[in-house]
C-alpha cells in the first residue's frame, strides 16, 4: 500500500481506537456512579456502540485486505466498509487536524483509496454509461460561452482544457458534463443515471461527491491550480483518458496514476 493512502487508513485506524477509548472511559465514570437499574441502562447503552465500533473494525479491516490483495468484496462487506469511512472521516480530519497534517492530504489520501478500491472492481462498462464530470473552473475565466447547462455550448477554440475534455469525450463516445457545484453534478448524475463517472474536481469536492454518489463508481482526478483555486484550472487528459479505459476494461492491466498531484504538470 502506498504511503498516501496509509495516511487515511493510519487515521481512521486511530479514530476507531479513539472511538474505543472513550467509550471505555464512559463506562468507567458511568457505571460506578449509578444504582442497578441505571447499570443496566449504561450496560445495554455501551453495548450497541461497543458493536457497533467492532462492525466499523471489521470494515477498516476489510478495506486493508481490498487494498493490498486488490480484490473486490462482497457487497455486504462493502457496505461495512463504507459505513466505517463514513462515519470515521470526520474523526480523523479532527484528529489529523491535531496531528498538524494537512487536511488537503488527507482528503488526497482518501480519493486514492476511493480509486484503489474503484479498481479492485473489474468493472466493464459500455461508453455511453461512463461520464466525465468536470468542473466550471476549468474554463478559461473570460470565455463568453454558458457551458455549465449545455456542455455542447463550448465552440472549442482551443484556449481551455474544456475543448480538450470535448476531443476525449467524441474519441470514446463517453458524457461529458461541466457543473458549477455539487447540486448541479448531483442532478447531472440523477438526470443521466451513468454507470462509472470520472470526476475532475479539489480535495474537497471530490471527497464529498464520491461519498455522496455511493455505491456509484467514481474514478476521482485531481485539478491542477497554477492560478489558484477555483481559476483557469487544469487537468491531465493522459489521466482521464486512462480513468475512461479502465472503465471500458481497455485498460485493466494499466498502471492508473490518478489523482495528480498540485505539483504534477498537465499533459496536453
Ligand atoms: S474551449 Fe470552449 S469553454 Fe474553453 S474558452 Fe474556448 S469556447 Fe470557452
């Protein structure tokens, strides 16, 4: 495993014995100071979450196998899985908070295990069912042209990468939307119903849109930001045509080196 990805996992393993500690401490302050029938209570209350904690540790544990085996799980064990990073993500943002690490590598971090697990799948899915869900950001800043409703509103003048998301897009036959937000990609995703998306997005909107489009597969890549965040940003084309042939299981075989990092330079 990749020490960025050890990085979530190395924090939702710690949130998880956190989680414990407190809930050992709880019982310890709770079950001296109250009478018989309180005990019972404070027993059956420490109980479900003390389950509950172990179903979250069976899911870490499941997800560290999925990880280094690269084997997909069934999908009861997958829900685990994600019931543990769920609930636990913002636990470790707190305490990676704590640790003085950045919460741009941790959100990093777990897009790279989102993408690790996506590929443990051996997914084929046909062209039409795949889309590219890209952001408004990558369109060059004074482009007249209203693109977020109707992609297709782009004349392809060759000045943004947007053009470039076009070429790929006709070349594969796949969808290709541009939102300005989470609400409008949600609704994209709703009104399209895509079997695999690849999302270009931050840190922070790919976290949130590949945790609310469970159990969509979704291959997040990274934008690149040379003029700062949200502004005539980025993106490898080498990384999304690759995200797209491992869809099409071209690509299975391939080593997929999404997300990029800040520091990575575009391939046009
Ligand atoms: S490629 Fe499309 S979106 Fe980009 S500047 Fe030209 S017309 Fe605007």
């Amino acid at each position: 495993m990749k020490s960025r990805k050890r990085i979530f996992i190395g924090l939702i393993s710690f949130s998880l014995l956190l989680l414990f500690g407190i809930l050992a401490f709880s019982w310890h302050l709770f079950f001296k100071s109250t009478d018989t029938y309180q005990q019972i209570v404070v027993i059956a209350i420490i109980a479900i979450f003390c389950s509950i904690l172990l179903i979250m540790g069976f899911g870490i544990g499941g997800l560290v196998f999925a990880l280094v085996k690269e084997r997909n799980m069934p999908p009861i064990l997958q829900n685990i899985m994600l019931l543990a990073v769920n609930t636990l993500f913002p636990v470790a943002l707190y305490i990676g908070r704590i640790l003085g690490i950045d919460k741009h590598i941790i959100k990093s971090s777990f897009i790279e295990v989102n993408n690790q697990l996506v590929k443990c799948n051996r997914l084929t899915i046909s062209p039409e069912k795949i889309m590219i869900l890209a952001p408004h950001c990558l369109q060059k800043s004074d482009c007249p042209h209203k693109i977020t409703i109707e992609s297709a509103n782009c004349i392809r003048c060759g000045q943004c990468p947007v053009d470039d998301l076009h070429g790929i897009a006709q070349k594969y036959g796949v969808k290709l939307v541009i939102a300005s937000g989470g609400t409008l990609a949600r609704k994209f995703i709703e009104q399209a119903r895509p079997k695999a998306v690849i999302a270009i997005a931050c840190e922070r909107d790919l976290t949130s849109g590949i945790k609310d489009s469970k159990p969509l597969p979704v291959l997040g890549i990274l934008n690149i930001r040379p003029e700062g965040p949200c502004f005539n940003t980025l993106v490898s084309l080498k990384a999304v045509e690759e995200a797209i042939e491992f869809f099409l299981h071209k690509g299975a075989n391939n080593v997929v080196s999404f997300p990029l990092t800040q520091n990575q330079k575009p391939l046009n």
